[in-house]
C-alpha cells in the first residue's frame, strides 16, 4: 500500500496530512473536508487527491477556482510526484513524499492466568508459575 504525505502552512505553522491510495481526499474550506483551509479564495471543495493503479492524481473540484501544480495551470487530472507543489488559491502545498506504507506490525499479547493471576506470554499453552492450562485466560495486550 501507498502513501502520499502533503505539508502545507496554516496560520505560520506546519500542518501535514498522510493520505493511502485506498481512500480519495478532498481539500477545501467546508468543514467535512479531508484537509480544511481556512482562506476564503479557496474554494468549499476546491481539490481532490485520489489513487489510481498505484498512482496519485490531482483533480480539481472548483468550476471557478484554478489549481495550480508547480506553477501550470491544470485543466485535467495530473499525478503527483515527491516536490510538487500544489496551488489552492494563494494557499501551497507540498508533496513531500510518495512511498510504500510501513507495515503494521500485530499487536503483542499476553494471557492472564485464571488460576494464579500471572501474566505470561501469549504463546504458552500452560502458565509456567502454576501448571494451569491458558485455555481460560483472560487476553492482555502490550
């Protein structure tokens, strides 16, 4: 799975956002926006950012509201590429970083030993302070 993060400034200070290919953003002042920006030259749903074979593009939302991508007016769907800068109105945004997601690693767990209360590694079949089957135990995530 792919990521792309965006960096922008609001207010005089950073502001980032990692978006994944398997769900579209949408940039814009309405508060039910991915990524809400506050000036009024931008648009309610000024842009959108979506994924395709692996690939993000770049989609403008507003009739009346050009986008610019490294200073080119678009008037079709661009991909992106790590630097770009993307124009909403006179707010810029970055393309910092176009990669492979790391990997979620699954969650460490424990069993709690019904019989003496222990917590002990979730692997063991039986609890090493007392000989009682884990079958029963109570699951405890570290």
């Amino acid at each position: 799975m792919r990521e792309l993060t965006l960096q922008w400034y609001a207010e005089g200070r950073p502001a980032s956002y990692v978006m994944t290919e398997h769900r579209p953003i949408t940039l814009g002042r309405r508060a039910d926006c991915d990524i809400v920006l506050a000036p009024r030259t931008v648009s309610r749903q000024h842009a959108r950012i979506f994924a395709y074979q692996g690939v993000f593009y770049l989609r403008n939302l507003s009739e009346h509201n050009p986008i610019y991508l490294n200073g080119q007016r678009i008037a079709a769907d661009m991909p992106l590429r790590p630097g770009d800068v993307v124009q909403l109105s006179d707010v810029p945004l970055q393309v910092l970083a176009i990669q492979e997601a790391q990997p979620i690693a699954p969650p460490q767990y424990k069993i709690r030993c019904m019989s003496c209360q222990n917590v002990v590694d979730g692997q063991l079949r039986d609890c090493p302070w007392c000989g009682s089957s884990l079958a029963h135990g109570v699951t405890a995530y570290v």
